[in-house]
C-alpha cells in the first residue's frame, strides 16, 4: 500500500518556474520507479518525466531542457523542477509511482493531481 500526496503547483507567467514535491508513505521499500505525468482538458494523459531507483532519468521531448526530476530517499519524495514554464506545459500533473509486489508483479499508484497554469 501506496499513498501520493502532490504539491507546488500554482498560476505562473510564461519564462518563470515551479517546483513540483510529491511525498510518498505506506511501503516505501518496495517503490523503483517513480514519474510525473499530466493532462490537459480534451487531451490524454501524457508522461512528462520518470526516474529509476538508480536515478536513471528520461524526459518527454516538449520538456527536455527545462523539466529536471529527482527524488530523495531521506525525505521519500520526488521532485519536478519546471523552469522556462510555457503556455502549453498548463496541465494537471499527476505523481506516479511503481510498488513491486512479492513475486514480481508491479502496481501503478497516483497521487491526486496538482493544477498547473502557464498564462500571461
């Protein structure tokens, strides 16, 4: 069991930054991957960016550059710094992360989403 709590998103101008915490609790031995995805209205849920265990990263190309993920044992939270915000990033952007069951199965947790706005 797996519980997501989002944080940090808010109403920006376009060219300024966020920073994105998403605090983990329940058995957090077992999470490996960990990512954040989001959703625009009208629009499919996307992934935006994931890191590994071993802090491997990949990033989607709108936001390679800009985007940085991390995550911090310690604190069990990962993070999404969000600079050069633009107007397309607006979104819901929701935590994920993956549990690994005994025997290997693995399970997709969320958190509840947090609001992003990029206007002018």
């Amino acid at each position: 069991q797996v519980q997501l709590v989002e944080s940090g998103g808010g109403s920006v101008q376009p060219g300024e930054s966020l920073r994105l915490s998403c605090a983990a609790s329940g058995s957090i031995f077992r999470i490996d991957a960990m990512g954040w995805y989001r959703q625009a209205p009208g629009k499919q849920r996307e992934s935006v960016a994931a890191i590994t265990r071993g802090s491997i990263t990949n990033y989607a190309d709108p936001v390679k550059s800009r985007f940085t993920i991390s995550r911090d044992n310690a604190k069990n939270t990962v993070y999404l710094q969000m600079n050069s915000l633009k107007p397309e990033d607006t979104a819901v952007y929701y935590c994920n992360a993956d549990h690994v069951e005994f025997g290997g199965r693995v399970t997709g947790y969320w958190g509840q989403g947090t609001q992003v706005t990029v206007s002018s």
